[in-house]
C-alpha cells in the first residue's frame, strides 16, 4: 500500500461555511528548502520544477506548484502530495555538493483556505496583516492568534493559510468563528 493510500489530511478535509468558506486543504505536498539563494544549482532544481526564485516576501506559481519565499534562505516549496518525496530527492539531488537542507515536512503542517468576497476580513480578525497593502503575490509570515503561520493570496477571492499540523484544530475553529454569519466587518 502506498504511503498516499494511508496518508490523512489533520482535520480530514473538514469544510464549513458561514460568510466565506473555510476549508482544511487535505494533503499538501510541502518541503522546506535552505540554501544559498545565489545558487546557480538552485536556480536550476526551481527551474526543473517549473518555478523560479521568488522575491523576498513573493510567491511564485505554476499549475500545481508554488514557491514561497520564507526568510532570505529559506523557501516552502509546495507540490501535489504524491510527488513530495520525489521531488524532495530530486531537490537533494540537484544541490548535491551545496550548503543546503531539505526537508519533506508535508506530514508536519496543515493547510486552509479562505474562499469568498470578504476572505481577507476572516484572517484579519486572527492576524495583524494589513491587508490593504498586502500585494496578490506576496506571502506574509505571522501569527493567527498565537500559532504561526503563513498566509497569501492563492486564487482571486482565496487565501491559504499554513500552520503546523498540531494546531489544525485550533486554528479551524479560530477560522470558523471568524467566518460565522454577523461577523463581517465592513
């Protein structure tokens, strides 16, 4: 049985509604990558993906994979779960004889999304992002409550939100409450 078969999401795809719909994303394909961001090597690995080196705070996109920048030498790189651990190879693979370290953290972390007209009111109700400077390409690291977390813009009317797995539940229910009918702000 293959590893996808046995694998579970940490709120097992819970979805609820109110003023905007707040989904667990399921399984998410997620590594994280340190390395020298001047890296001829890692230029490469991104491009065989189909990416390339985003911009501090930027995340770049391509069909089913994105790369987000997290700190001037690290980058989440997300990919559709089944592919995590090839991919992660591959990575390792590529910046053979580099200073640099990847990790498959697809298991460690969990994924939401925040679908509707008003998605940006839901978060700002857990977080100090200012959402009116806050560009379509841009990922914020934060806080939602008090868990970390990132948060960007992945569709037109769409936030993602990551957080570690062990707070999937509290931040659903921070996101539920949030997104309850009566609580819009504007």
């Amino acid at each position: 049985m293959s590893e996808a078969m046995t694998a579970v999401s940490a709120l097992n795809g819970k979805t609820v509604s109110g003023f905007c719909t707040v989904a667990e994303g399921g399984l998410q394909g997620m590594i994280t990558l340190r390395a020298d961001f001047g890296s001829k090597a890692l230029a490469d690995a991104l491009e065989w993906l189909g990416l390339s080196l985003p911009e501090p705070r930027k995340v770049v996109t391509k069909g089913a994979k994105s790369v987000l920048w997290m700190s001037p030498d690290e980058l989440l790189i997300l990919v559709p779960y089944a592919d995590a651990v090839s991919v992660a190879h591959a990575m390792e693979t590529s910046l053979k004889g580099e200073h640099f370290l990847v990790a498959n953290v697809s298991e460690a972390r969990a994924m939401f999304t925040v679908t509707g007209a008003r998605a940006a009111e839901v978060v700002m109700k857990i977080s100090p992002i200012d959402f009116g400077t806050m560009a379509r390409d841009e990922v914020r690291r934060t806080r939602t409550a008090q868990t970390a977390a990132a948060v960007w813009w992945s569709g037109e009317e769409q936030l993602s939100l990551i957080c570690f797995r062990s707070y999937a539940t509290y931040v659903m229910g921070l996101l539920e409450v949030s997104a309850r009918p009566g609580g819009e702000l504007f």
